[in-house]
C-alpha cells in the first residue's frame, strides 16, 4: 500500500484535501491552517504555529478512494 502514496493522483488527491480543510476553517472563521509536509502528512496547526494533529496522508487517499480494512 506504500506505492499508493507516491502516485501523482494520491498527491493531486492530497493537496485537494489539504485546500478542502483550509477552505472549512476559513469558511468557519477558525485561526486553523492545513499544509501538506514533505512526509506526506496533513498538518493542522495554529495561527501561532502550534502543531495540532497531524494526518498520515496514506490515510486520507484510501478514505478519498474510498478504501477501508475491517477486521
């Protein structure tokens, strides 16, 4: 599943997602921001720089493709 990260959709998919965020927590008027890092990791952090959570991007192409693992 590692390859599926590094195809030039799953970073199309992923700097889509990156704007989505970005364009909810403006619409919601949060001091919020998303950027995408040179792991592939959505990172959501303040307006003062703090890092909030970050997201494994790997994560978010198989939720976008609608993929999940039940166990």
């Amino acid at each position: 599943m590692t390859n599926l990260i590094h195809s030039p959709l799953s970073s199309h998919k992923l700097n889509s997602a990156t704007d989505y965020i970005n364009t909810t927590f403006s619409a919601n008027k949060t001091d919020l921001s998303a950027k995408l890092d040179s792991q592939k990791q959505i990172v959501i952090s303040s307006s003062n720089g703090t890092v909030l959570k970050r997201i494994q991007g790997e994560d978010v192409v198989k939720k976008m493709n609608k993929i999940d693992l039940y166990v």
